[in-house]
C-alpha cells in the first residue's frame, strides 16, 4: 500500500510544478502545443525513472556518513555527502547522453518524436530536484523511490500538458497586449496551482 | 556593447526574468519569506559572476563538443562551495532554501549566460555580464520577498512590521494565500503586465 500511496502523493500534492516550480523554464518555453509537450512530458518522466534509483543507490552505498563500510569497515566514519550535487548532475548527463544513444538505435520513431528535447533534460531542473528531493525524504527502499520517480514525472507531464491545451485556447481570446504570452501563461500557472492546492492536506 | 550596458540592460530591458524568462524556479519558490530570497540573489549572483569569468578565462581551450560538461563541472564546483558557506555560516537559512541551493546548478540563467556570452567574450566584460544579470536577478527576488512577506506574514526580515503600526488592531488579517506558491506566480505574472506596458517593444 506504501507504494501505491507515495505513487499517488507525488503526482498530485507535491506536484514537481504546483508545489515547488521545479522544470518551470522548458514548462514555459515548451507548452505552446500539446503534441510537443506531451513528448516533453515523457521524456522527463522516462529520465526521472532511470536516474532518480540509479542515483539513490549512489547515496546509499557511496555517499552517505557511513556508506562506505561494505568495501572495508576501515572507511565506516568517511562522509562523503558535500560531493552528491557533482556526483548527481554526472550522473544525469550520463544516463541521458545513454538514454539518447539507446533510443536512436533501437526505436527511432521514438527519438524523433523527442527530437531535441532529450539532450535538454541534463539541465532541467524538475530531474535534479528529483534526486535532491529523494535524498532529503529518506525513502525506505528502492521500490518507494520507484514509485516517487515516475509519480513526479507524471505529474509535472499532466501539468505540461494541461497548460499546452489552455495555451492553445488562448489563441482565441482577447488579452491585453502587454499581458499576452508569458504573463498571462504565469497568471494562469498561479490558478492551476490554486487548484492542486486543493490536494493538500489530505493524508494518505 | 559599452561595458555600462552590459550592467544596466539586465536591470530593465533585457531582464533575466522578467524578459529572458530564465531562472524561474528558484525565483517563484525561495520569495516567501525577504531573508531567504537575499541570501538566494547573492547567491545566484556569486555563482554567475564567477563562472562566467572562469568559463571566459578556459573558452579557447574548451573543446565545443563537451563545452556542456565542463560547464556543468564548473558551475556545479562553484554551487557545492556556496553551499558549504551557506550551511556553515546561515545553517537556519540553508535549511529554508532546502534543494534550492543545490539547484542553481540548473538555473537557467547561469547555463544561459554561460553559452551565450561568456564562450564568445574576454574575461572583463563577461564579469560585468554576470554581474549585471546576477543583480537584474536579485531585484526581483528582493521585490518578491518582500512583496510576499509583508503582506503574508506582516513581517520584514522577520520584524513585525504591521503589529507594531498598530494595523491588527483596527481589524487588519494577513493574506495567507501570499506565502502560498501559486500566489508568486501571479505576482510574476503581474510584474511582467507592468513592465511590458510600460516598454511596449517587448510585447509579443
């Protein structure tokens, strides 16, 4: 059931988008449509699901005051945490840079519907918060920082594609020509986060 | 451009977040409260700063096809330093920041500045770049804060401003919904509707 409750809280109460404006600049940039946000949206949550475990097991058995006793109970009092951001962000070039070699070779379909948008991920904020996030939270096991990873990812993806299909209505209306474009997408984006913090509070 | 542009157009016409919409993240989620937001600005402006004339300094001998990673490398160098500082000297305010720290990594504004002025430009000017873009940064963080806390909570750098004016007691209440995220996205949203009627060239 622990499962099934972080899978549930991380997309809809600590949404990466509503509650921490985590991976706000590509949210912005990239939501004039919906086909290009959904591509995002996948491609984010695919990310976070390889690199959010890949980097929690760095942080249990590297990184943590004390990780480090399985190779030789020697080195049980080094801490190696202060590295964890280098560490994390080589990580994300790395898996993503792999991430990108994989699917152009074995789904190119795929990669073409990305296109540009997996190389950006290295640098969005909403995949390194992700790790971060995991380290501050201490999930108990692998399968719990699972179920965090991919309820993020599709979360912020529901709220990309949310704002793209506002965006596209918008087109329509009358705005005042100063508050058009990214005024108005911020305004928008604060009500939507009016709405999830409907969310909060609720125990699961 | 003139050395005294490369400091004032960030303030106005040119600014980080207000035009170049870069550096959201950390802009919308560290403005609850004026203390956390200045010690974010200086922050963000130190990394800036300095990596923009370290990555200036190394720009001819950057291979471009890794220009990413040592960029990544750089930055995330300078980010672990700040917050080593941070946690060492403000531990109560490098707890408030929480991931966020970590996360100037990603800011957008350092990686932009990076790519687009300080691989092209000599050491000088890109220090005056970064410093321009730092502080055009750090204005809307103060403004923010303090826009958020006083409102929010009644207090100014944890002062309680409204008490002491006497304000509670002819029946005045705090608008909770001020420290709430979504409303900083509105007041961004706001901001940006006053600046571009005032600069009409910037509408889209």
């Amino acid at each position: 059931m622990e499962y099934v409750n972080i899978f549930i809280k991380s997309i809809f109460i600590d949404n990466m988008i509503f509650a921490f404006f985590l991976g706000m600049c590509s949210y912005l940039a990239v939501s004039k449509t919906v086909k290009t946000s959904l591509g995002l949206g996948v491609a984010v949550t695919f990310v976070l699901l390889i690199t959010v475990p890949v980097n929690y097991l760095l942080d249990k058995y590297i990184l943590q005051a004390g990780a480090l006793s399985w190779v030789s109970p020697a080195l049980a009092d080094v801490d190696l945490s202060f590295l964890s951001l280098i560490l994390f962000i080589a990580v994300i070039a790395a898996i993503v840079q792999i991430v990108e070699m994989v699917i152009e070779k074995y789904s190119p379909a795929l990669y073409n519907a990305l296109g540009i948008f997996l190389p950006l991920i290295a640098v969005n904020c909403a995949v390194l918060g992700g790790s971060l996030f995991m380290q501050q939270r201490g999930y108990a096991n692998i399968g719990e920082v699972t179920c965090f990873a991919l309820g993020s990812g599709i979360g912020w993806l529901l709220a990309i594609v949310g704002i793209a299909a506002i965006r596209e209505k918008l087109r329509y209306s009358a705005i005042p020509p100063a508050l058009k474009g990214v005024g108005i997408t911020f305004i928008i984006t604060g009500l939507m986060g009016i709405a999830f913090m409907s969310f909060m509070g609720i125990k699961i | 451009m003139k050395n005294t542009d490369l400091i004032k157009l960030p303030f106005s016409k040119n600014n980080p977040i207000l035009v170049q919409v870069l550096g959201i993240c950390s802009c919308l989620a560290v403005t609850a409260q004026l203390k956390p937001a200045v010690v974010m600005a200086l922050s963000v402006t130190v990394v800036v700063v300095l990596a923009n004339v370290i990555i200036s300094l190394l720009r001819n001998t950057i291979p471009p096809r890794i220009r990413i990673i040592v960029q990544l490398v750089v930055v995330s160098t300078l980010v672990v330093l700040v917050d080593q500082v941070l946690k060492a000297y403000m531990y109560d305010v490098s707890k408030q920041l929480s991931v966020f720290v970590g996360l100037i990594i990603t800011n957008c504004i350092v990686m932009g500045r990076l790519e687009a002025f300080a691989m092209v430009q000599k050491p000088w000017a890109s220090f005056l770049d970064g410093l321009g873009n730092g502080l055009g940064y750090s204005v809307i963080l103060i403004v923010l804060g303090f826009v958020r806390e006083l409102f929010g909570s009644g207090t100014l750098w944890g002062y309680p401003v409204l008490e002491k004016l006497g304000l509670y007691n002819i029946g005045y209440e705090n608008n909770g919904l001020m420290i709430m995220p979504p409303m900083a996205l509105i007041l961004v949203g706001i901001i940006i509707w006053i600046h571009r009627s005032r600069n009409k060239e910037l509408c889209e």
